[in-house]
C-alpha cells in the first residue's frame, strides 16, 4: 500500500552531498549573460527547488507597464531547469514547457518558485510558480509545468560539456 503522505525528499538541506552541486550550478548560473542582461538573481537553492527573482525596470516592462511576458517564460524556464539539474546533480536542457498567466504581472519584483515534481534519469518533471509582489504582498501571476531532458555529459562533446561565455542555457551540476 502507497502512503499518502506527501514527502519533499529533495529538499534535504542539511545534505553534504549537495554542496558541490550546488556551487557548480550557482558558479554556472553566473555566467549566464541573458540572467545578466534581465538582472535576475538565484535567490534560493535546494536539492529539487530553485527561486528566481527580478525587479522591476522600466526595460522588463510591456507597453501597459507591467512585466513583459517574456520575463515570466525566461524565469519559468531558466527556474525549472536549475531545479531539475539540483536534484540529481547532472546537466539538464528545457525539452517544453506549459505556461498559464494567471494575472497580470504589475509589481516591484517577479519571483519564479520551481520544484522537481518527478525526478528521471533522462526526463524531469518540474512545476513552477510566480508571483508579482507589491508592498511586501505576493499574487500569483503565473504557473507553470516542465519536461526538462536531463543529459548525459559523457555523451556530450567535449564542446559541449561545459559550456562558458554569455547566453549559457545548459545548466550543467557536475
């Protein structure tokens, strides 16, 4: 018999193991000209969970000023796949995704909550949320569900492998 209780095995934080994953993905992440570029930061990371978030700029903004829906799309993207690649420390790509805008994104800041759903050995699952905040108050504005190709860095030419230099997207986590 299934219990059912649902668990968070991937949001161990006292998990020696993760620490290495983790600092490559952040020393990654970090590299990434385009999270450069839109000024989002990697706020929170666990094993099978990441958050990103930005501020506001008049340059994220759409013709109504409110976030631009390209800003919810990169962070849903970029949050998912970080989250897909803590949870079993190897290199992971956007396969799709199915974005809801719930709400229209008018705030100070854009925060994208994303969490491994399933974890796989060549395809992750992962959900995300995102909420515009407003005076310290946070409204769903979007959500989010990710199929996220988890690769095998053996397989991939040495090129490939760890890839540097501005607009990285291959996350990589060994």
């Amino acid at each position: 018999m299934r219990s059912t209780n649902r668990e968070k095995p991937y949001n161990a934080n006292n998990d020696p193991d993760f620490a290495p994953i983790a600092t490559r993905i952040r020393d990654n992440v970090g590299r990434q000209g385009f999270m450069t570029h839109i000024g989002a930061e990697l706020s929170e990371l666990t094993r099978g969970t990441c958050t990103l978030a930005v501020d506001r700029r008049p340059e994220l903004l759409q013709q109504h000023g409110l976030f631009h829906g390209g800003v919810t799309a990169f962070l849903v993207d970029n949050a998912t796949t970080i989250a897909a690649a803590t949870s079993r420390g190897q290199s992971a790509l956007t396969a799709e995704y199915k974005l809801n805008l719930l709400s229209p994104a008018a705030g100070e800041r854009l925060i994208c909550r994303a969490r491994v759903i399933k974890p796989g050995r060549q395809v992750a699952v992962v959900a995300a949320d995102v909420f515009c905040v407003t005076d310290g108050v946070e409204k769903h504005t979007a959500t989010a569900l990710a199929s996220i190709a988890m690769l095998d860095e053996k397989r991939l030419p040495e090129s490939q492998a760890r890839p540097e230099g501005p607009g990285l997207k291959l996350i990589t986590a060994r």
